[in-house]
C-alpha cells in the first residue's frame, strides 16, 4: 500500500486514549480547486503497533464544514475493533472507501472501549492502492 504524504490524517500516530488524528485534511480549499477527497477515494487504516491494555478501539471516519470539527457527522464507523479479536494486531489493515457527503474537513476519530491502551500506533491516510494477497 502507498500513502500520499500530503493526505496522511495520522502518521504512526500513538492513541493511548480517545483522540482525533494529528492531522485534518480539506476537501474542498479555497480557489475552487476540488482536493484530494473524491467520494470513491480510498482511506486505508494501518495498525504500525500492537494494541494492549484496552478492550476495544472503534475508528470514525468524520467531515464537518469548520475545522474545529464543532458539529462533525460522521461519514463511516469501524465499528468495535476487539483486543481479543486479534483486529488491533500489527499489520491489521482497514480499508474505508470515502462516501458521498464530504464536507471542507475530514478526519479520524479513535474511541478506545475499556481501559486506555499502553501501547498501539496507526496510520491512516488517502492511498494510491491497496494490496490485496
């Protein structure tokens, strides 16, 4: 899998507890240039460092028309991601194909279920492809 750098929300990013990723990325910035997020566009998750400690991580992909992200809609959801599950393993890849809906700003949100994780880093952003063997 290629990442585009420029479109990286989280760059091995630790999440020890709820958080949004480091970075927001515009769909639509000024001067009528339409950016990098075309509904159909491809959001890969990638878990750099196995998880311990929490029980669960759900993952939110969310747009909001300011970047203070003050009345985000969220545009998909992981769903539940279980320790026990194995689906917070290093090397367990999300794919998310971006819907209709965007608004200016997009983001990631991780809710951590149970007890805050002692370790566990992703990284998520656009990609060119993903690697399907």
């Amino acid at each position: 899998m290629q990442f585009d750098n420029d479109a990286l929300l989280s760059d091995d990013q630790a999440i020890t507890a709820t958080a949004a990723s480091t970075n927001v990325f515009t769909v639509h910035p000024s001067g009528g240039d339409h950016g990098k997020c075309v509904p159909g566009a491809k959001l890969a998750i990638r878990v750099t460092e196995t998880f311990a400690t929490l029980t669960s991580l759900t993952i939110a992909l969310e747009t909001d028309d300011n970047s203070g992200f003050s009345s985000a809609k969220t545009l998909h959801s992981t769903g539940a991601i279980t320790l026990a599950g194995g689906g917070l393993a290093a090397g367990s890849v999300y794919d998310v194909t971006i819907p209709v809906g965007c608004e200016e700003y997009l983001r990631l949100n991780y809710t951590v279920g149970g007890s805050n994780a002692t370790a566990g880093k992703i990284t998520a952003g656009l990609v060119f492809e993903t690697q399907t063997n």
